[in-house]
C-alpha cells in the first residue's frame, strides 16, 4: 500500500504554496503521494484547521503546520517504511 501525505491547504494561501513547494522534494524521494484538500470546500476542516493552515496529515496525525518541519516529516516517513 502507498503511502499518502495529506496537505490541508486554501488557494489563495501563500504559505501554503510554499508547503506544497518544499514537500515535493521530499515525497519523490520516499516516494509518496500528496493529497491536497481544500478546507474552505469542507466545513468540518474549516472548523477544525482554520487558522492552523496549511496543515500536513498522515491519517489523522498532525507532522506539521504553518511551515514545513523537514526534520519531523523526514523521522516520521523513515520510522513508517
């Protein structure tokens, strides 16, 4: 089975951009895929990660928001394979 990041990111979200950008890298490298879902399209993670966005996911762990933890999302992707 595949492993798949969850990236909780709005369009208009510069910072999310940059999160998106400085993931890439890393998701080719241990070869995962990265969903990206809007908040605003669902009220419940509106609710939930409003001003916490963008917020990267494994399931419902939470690695990391507002900035991409390199260090953290690496340990965390070595520590699943």
């Amino acid at each position: 089975m595949a492993t798949e990041l969850t990236l909780l990111s709005r369009n208009y979200c510069h910072l999310c951009l940059e999160m998106a950008e400085a993931l890439a890298p890393m998701a080719e490298e241990f070869g995962i895929g990265v969903r990206v879902i809007d908040v605003d399209a669902d009220p419940e993670l509106e609710a939930r990660y409003d001003e916490l966005v963008p917020v990267l996911l494994f399931g419902d762990d939470e690695l990391c928001h507002h900035f991409l933890d390199t260090t953290k999302v690496r340990e965390y992707l070595t520590g699943i394979r």
